[in-house]
C-alpha cells in the first residue's frame, strides 16, 4: 500500500492547540502534525515523570511554533497555571486536545500500593480530564471566534468503546468515564461554538502500551499479538506513521462549515478544522493494527 502523504493545507495555520502529554506516542504526534500544519502549539509534560531533555528538544524543533508546561492533572491548580501560560504565550487556546493519561503500568510511577495507584489513575485520567474541559469552556465562555472551537479527549477502545481483560478495573473505568464525560459535554454544549469529541485509539506501539502489554509477553506471543492485529504490523516511514496517528484522530479533515449539530455516540469524524461539520458528541473507535516503534 502506497504512502499517504500529509494534507497540509491552511485551515490550522495560526490556530492555537493546546495537547496534554505531548512527549510521546499519540500526543508527539498529534504536536508534529498540528505544527507542520502551521499551528501554533502548547504542550505539556509531567513534571519528574518526563525527561527535561526531552522537553528541550522537542520545543527546539519549532520554537517559533511551540511552547512546553509543567502539568499534574491531579492538581486543579496545576491545570490552570499551565493553560493559563499557554495563553500568555499565544493569546487564546482554540483546540483543546485531552490526550495525557497514565496506563495499568506506568501508573505505578505515581504511588506504591495498588490501592493508592487506582486512586492516581482515576485523578489523572477521569477527573484531571474534566477539570482540564470544565477550564477550557471556563476561559472560551466569553469568546467571539470565527469558526468552532474543537475539545478532544483521547480515550481508548479498553473502556471508551469495549472490554478488555488483563487491565487494571481503574484504567478501564477511568477512560469509560472519559467517554462519557465527552457525551454529556457535548450535550451542556449544544448552543455553543465548542465541538466535542472523544477518539477511542485502538493497539498503538508507544510506551505506555509496550509498558502495560507487550513487555509482559514472551516474544512468541507478541509475534502472535502482532500478527492478531485487524490490520497487521505497520512498516511505513516514519513522516507516515505519524500521519495515520492523526489521521485516525481526524485532526486534518477539512470540509465546509454549516450543517446539522446534532448528538451521536458512534462514529463520528472528530476534526480540529474550524470549518469542519462535526455531529457534536461523537466517540470515534479507531481499532487499526498495531502502529510501529516511533
């Protein structure tokens, strides 16, 4: 199958995006695309859980273009400092992308008993992604903007879509409440210019999920794991892997604007493109194969 190449066209130039977790996996390449896209973007990163090298890094690689903050979403106050930097830095957030979580593994880097580390994966991934919404519609609440602004939360097919053994009951619980959390958002915000969605990812190689699944495996299981993907093991170059990520997101998925608003819980394009025509609500499963080493 031959590349796809990007589809940089204007529709996210000057915009500003704000992503969660934008180090690694599904948020690093969310924060590439968007900017290859002309976007200008604030990520963050987990203060003493992430490399502050990394962080360096990536900032460097669009300096002009991005800008990196501290955040503990298990803190209220800690959300709001880092949008609140944000705007300082580029004067409005228009996309708002929940993509920061712990997994049955990492979380472990956050307490010591499994009790306390439930707790931790809750705070984080269920309740710290509500206030990080509620400050988002907090601070557009006043706002005139040409176009629709975009709230998307990441969850995933193991708790927003389905159910999946062998995962701690808080990850799954955390992210079906996150999929939920995306419906009745949606719903308070019919009238208003933010559209809401949740992208449920399915098997992609990042370090969380080699954390909490793949390393536990004998390799001839994870051969086997692999090759159980519906769409097999990804070989593609690496522009392209980064590429099917947010394709899958819907992110560059530009179309007219105008059209029916409406709830709908399955299927639905998510897209960050102001112009875009979203049916406001949806959770979008993404159940690809299992993406190659970044």
């Amino acid at each position: 199958m031959a590349a796809r190449p990007l589809d940089c066209r204007d529709s996210l130039a000057g915009r500003v995006a704000f992503v969660t977790g934008g180090l690694g996996g599904i948020g690093r390449a969310c924060v590439e695309s968007l900017v290859a896209h002309g976007t200008l973007v604030a990520f963050t990163y987990a203060g003493g859980h992430d490399a502050a090298d990394a962080v360096g890094e990536l900032v460097a690689t669009a300096p002009d273009q991005l800008s990196a903050h501290a955040l503990d979403l298990r803190f209220d106050a800690s959300i709001r400092r880092s949008l609140s930097e944000a705007r300082d830095r580029w004067g409005a957030i228009d996309i708002l992308i929940n993509n920061a979580a712990v997994g049955t593994a990492t979380v472990a880097t956050y307490a010591d008993s499994a009790a306390e580390q439930d707790s931790a994966m809750l705070a984080i991934n269920a309740d710290g992604t509500l206030k990080m919404c509620q400050a988002f519609v907090e601070i557009n609440a006043a706002r005139t903007v040409d176009g629709a602004l975009k709230l998307i939360n990441i969850s995933s097919v193991g708790g927003g879509v389905a159910v999946f053994p062998g995962f701690r009951l808080s990850d799954g619980m955390s992210k079906a409440a996150v999929a939920f959390l995306t419906r009745q958002l949606a719903a308070e915000l019919t009238d208003s210019m933010i559209d809401v969605f949740a992208v449920c990812p399915g098997a992609t190689n990042t370090a969380m999920f080699q954390a909490s699944t793949l390393k536990p495996m004998s390799q001839e299981r994870r051969e086997a794991f692999v090759a159980s993907m519906p769409k097999g093991p990804a070989d593609r170059a690496h522009r392209d892997r980064l590429h099917r990520h947010i394709s899958r997101l819907g992110l560059l998925d530009p179309a007219p604007r105008g059209g029916d608003r409406r709830l709908d819980g399955t299927g639905c394009p998510s897209r960050a493109d102001h112009r875009a025509t979203p049916l406001n609500g949806g959770i979008r499963p993404t159940p690809a194969g299992l993406a190659a080493d970044r």
